[in-house]
C-alpha cells in the first residue's frame, strides 16, 4: 500500500500551554481508500466517539498492539476526525485517588450445614442432616475438579486517575512505589508513600494489575493495607510451615501419630473419624 506525505497533527488546549501533536503516516489503497496512523493515547477516545458521534465515511480499525488506523475516502474527513478526539484528550478533568486493588481465589469444594458445619461430601458424611449447600471455589463444579486445594490472596496499593472528558471517562493506574518512576513527573514534588506501603508493595512475585483482571477495591488506609499486609504474611506463614511438615517424612508420620494440625482445627470431628 503505498504512503504519502505524513499528516502533522497538532491541537492546543484552550489554556494554550498545553498541546497534543504526532505525525500520523497516510496510507492509500488503489481503491483510493485512505489508511492514517492514529496515535495509541486517542485510541480510548476515538472509539467512544466514532460511536456516539460518527463521522461520515470514517470508521477505526484496530490493530495488534498499538497500530490503528482511520479509514475513510476523505483526508480531510479524517484529519478532522482525529483532531477533535485529540482536542477531547487535552480537554479533561483529572482525579486521583490512592486505593488497594485486592482479590480472593478460592480452589475449595465443601458441604456447608445450616448450622455453619462442615462436611467433605453432601451426599454423605453429614451426620444425618440433609439441609445445607455446597460452597464451591472459582473454577470447581461437578464436572470440573482441580487437583489441589488452595486459597489464594493478592492485594497492592495503586494510585487510581480518573480522566473525565466528553466522549466518556477513562482509568488508569500506578502502582505506588517507594521511588519514583522513570515516568513521574519532574515538575510534581515526589512524595515517599507510607512505610506500610512499602511493605505491602513489596512481596516478590505476586502481580496484581488492575487493568489486566477485574479486583476488588477499596479506598487506601494504613489500617487496611496494614490488615492485607498480615494476612498475606500468615498465609506465607502456613506455606513455610506446610512444606517443612510435608517434605519430611518423619515429620509427617510424627504428626498423624500425634493428631496434630496446621492452621486452625477443624470445625468438629468428622464422624468416622477415631477419637
């Protein structure tokens, strides 16, 4: 497909110290169809308002990663186009806001009694009482098993924007470090987040992206980080205390002759078990 001269786009925000401006590579099919470049950070915007406020004979397509394109038969069409979601894009209000993306998986499948018992199977093992429900974790069904039980946590301190503008809100988010970023702003003062911050921030190897899967959240505290910071702590506790009492033989036969247990004892005994 052979490229034409290149379309320089430039709008300045009414303020006139702010303005967004790229150059955009034009593109034409034999058909006399125009291809222009539309740049990555218009992309939320063009698609909101190509479809609130269609432009004639302008439409999008979105390609791998960060090629899009508009099309139409018209460059100037277009290029008018492109130039009103840049001037949505400048036109916004900012908001941020610090919060705790967190999330639960739970990989369990149990019998919950009415009166809050717990058995391994609602067909059997319930002691004669047919009354209750299945509690059962993400992914777990009749026909589908999993072959480990597991319950699984995440939490992390982000700071949440909000982008407002005409053709629609936009999120971003930042996930709070105790430096500051390759991108942060050398005109905004940094300021180093509190310690406990830090420590929830911390833990290797958990990745919590709030734009990849959909968590929970909540507005940020010491007091909740501070919680979510233990709970993580005492799951990793159990984990540390499982391996050792599992990787050791001696330790495990050591442990059913005594009757002893991790984490905390089962809600009763369960029925065909000895005393």
């Amino acid at each position: 497909m052979p490229e034409l001269n290149p379309l320089w786009i430039c709008v300045e925000h009414e303020d006139e110290q702010t303005k967004f401006e790229y150059q955009a590579g034009v593109y034409v099919t034999k058909e006399g169809q125009f291809h222009v470049d539309l740049d990555e950070r218009l992309a939320e915007i063009a698609e909101k308002m190509d479809g609130e406020r269609h432009t004639a004979g302008v439409r999008l397509a979105f390609g791998r990663g960060k090629k899009h394109k508009v099309h139409g038969k018209v460059l100037g069409h277009i290029a008018t186009f492109i130039r009103n979601c840049a001037q949505d894009y400048l036109t916004c209000e900012k908001v941020t806001e610090r919060v705790i993306i967190y999330g639960h998986d739970l990989k369990v499948s149990i019998w919950v009694g009415t009166d809050g018992s717990l058995h391994t199977n609602g067909c059997h093992d319930t002691g004669g009482q047919r009354e209750g429900g299945w509690f059962l974790g993400s992914d777990i069904n009749a026909s589908r098993s999993t072959p480990y039980f597991s319950v699984g946590l995440c939490a992390a301190v982000y700071d949440k924007t909000t982008y407002k503008r005409k053709s629609g809100n936009t999120v971003s988010y930042e996930r709070v470090r105790d430096t500051p970023g390759v991108d942060a702003d050398e005109d905004a003062p940094f300021v180093k987040p509190d310690e406990i911050v830090i420590q929830l921030n911390s833990f290797c190897g958990l990745e919590v992206n709030p734009e990849r899967m959909d968590y929970q959240q909540m507005p940020y505290t010491a007091e909740a980080a501070n919680f979510f910071c233990k709970m993580l702590l005492s799951m990793c506790r159990l984990a540390v205390e499982m391996d050792s009492f599992f990787s050791s033989p001696a330790k495990l036969a050591n442990a059913i002759k005594e009757g002893r247990l991790l984490g905390p004892p089962p809600p009763k005994a369960l029925p065909h078990s000895k005393k």
